[in-house]
C-alpha cells in the first residue's frame, strides 16, 4: 500500500520566515513584541501569538514529504478546528475524538487526565487506513489511540527569539519553547504548534471501536 499523506505533512520546499521578515513592535499596552515588517490580518491567534508564515509552492512542485514534521499553519488548522490530521474533515462527533499518542522510551507514561498534545484528531474512516500506510505507526508498537470525550486549546510552541542589541533584529535562542494560554504571552514566541488538553480520556483498540463511537461518525 502507498505511503499515506497526511493533510498536516510538511514539506521539504515549504519553507518559514526569515529574520530578516521580522521586526520590534511596540503595541498600546507598551511591551515590545516579535512581527512581521509588513503585517498580515492573519498573523496572529487569539491569544497574539505570532505565527510563522509559510511559502506555499503549487501542489505540483511539492517537494519532499518531511514525515516527522508538521506544516505549522495547516496544523494549526486541524487543531482550532479539529479536523482530521489525515483528510482535515470534521473529527469531532458526538462521543468525542480520536487522537493518537506514543509512549515515548525511558519515560514514564503520563497519566490519561494530563495529556497534552500537538497531534490533531483522526477520524474514524482516516483511523485503519493511517495504521495500515503510515509507516510511522505501521511499524511502531507504542502507539496508542485515545477517545477523548473533550478537549481544550492550551497553548503554543516553537521558536523563542531575543532582541539583539541594536533593538532591530531577532536572535532565536530556543527552538522548541512552550507558551501555556494561562500565562503571559511569550513576546518573541514565533508560533509552530498549537496545543489542547484531553480530558474524559480512555484507551481503545482502533481495530475494535466503541459502538457508540461507530454509531456517531
């Protein structure tokens, strides 16, 4: 069977900002923040976070399929909408969602109600058939699918920068920073991930569903 690609995949040619894109701005309440020199309608999230932007070359010139990674923005998408990671249809019905997780080795499973993760939902049709062409989850046995009865949007992480001394430019000094939404704003967080926490989690086998769960989709 083909490799499946999912819909929040990035890709070897879709590339972020540079440095030279982005400057210090100063805002009404005073705290200088990371933006862009021209700024976009979309820049931001509700929070005010800056998200990196991203080219988008026409889908005949994609390049490489970056398996380990994910397109920010249309992982941002699936995630504010929760939409399948695969297909970015609607994931959510009636009984929940469905999101899978890695045990991660040498590290103590984390308990159902403190899971936190920046993988979208996967829809029941999407389910089999990632299990069967992803070859991440084809050939690793530390997956496991989680029904999630609710979920909230928690936070962001990605790029951390610092003002250089001349107060123009940005130096990146972390590269993968979380920014919890009930904290203070980060203001030189370049935004990659968009983050929820499950809540009425439990673990189920993906090859013998809930019949309720079958029942809503």
């Amino acid at each position: 069977m083909p490799a499946l690609v999912p819909y929040v995949a990035a890709y070897s040619n879709e590339l972020g900002p540079r440095e030279s894109d982005m400057c210090l701005e100063v805002p009404r309440n005073g705290v200088p923040h990371i933006a862009y020199t021209h700024p976009r309608p979309d820049d931001r999230d509700a929070h005010g976070n800056l998200w990196a932007r991203m080219t988008r070359p026409p889908e005949s010139e994609r390049g490489r399929v970056m398996w380990a990674s994910m397109d920010p923005l249309r992982q941002r998408e699936c995630m504010e909408g929760l939409l399948c990671q695969v297909c970015a249809k609607p994931a959510e019905t009636d009984t929940g969602a469905l999101f899978v997780e890695w045990e991660r080795p040498g590290e103590e499973p984390t308990p159902l109600n403190r899971i936190t993760t920046d993988a979208p939902p996967v829809c029941l049709t999407c389910l089999p058939l990632a299990f069967l062409a992803c070859p991440f989850l084809r050939d690793d046995r530390t997956a496991v699918v989680l029904l999630a009865r609710k979920s909230v949007l928690s936070g962001v992480s990605g790029t951390l920068y610092r003002v250089a001394d001349d107060l123009r430019t940005w130096i990146p000094s972390d590269s993968d920073a979380y920014s919890s939404f009930t904290k203070p704003r980060c203001p030189g967080m370049l935004a990659q991930r968009l983050y929820r926490k499950l809540r009425g989690v439990t673990v189920v086998d993906p090859a013998d569903l809930p019949p309720d769960l079958v029942q809503a989709s």
